[in-house]
C-alpha cells in the first residue's frame, strides 16, 4: 500500500475532525462555548 495515496486521500476529512476534536474539549473546558 502506497503511505502517500493513503495520506493525501485521509488528509482532507482528518484535518476538520481534529479541529472538531480541538473545539469540543475547549467547549468542554469552558461553558460559556456553544
């Protein structure tokens, strides 16, 4: 399996998913967020 096809095909949807995983913890640190 070539690691750089796989890399450039996950890379897009990996990316909002962490910010998502980012912004739910900062929400979650503070109840003031959405």
């Amino acid at each position: 399996m070539d690691l750089e096809k796989i890399s450039h095909r996950v890379a897009p949807w990996v990316l909002p998913i962490l910010l998502l995983a980012v912004w739910c913890c900062q929400a979650r640190k503070n109840r003031t967020a959405i």
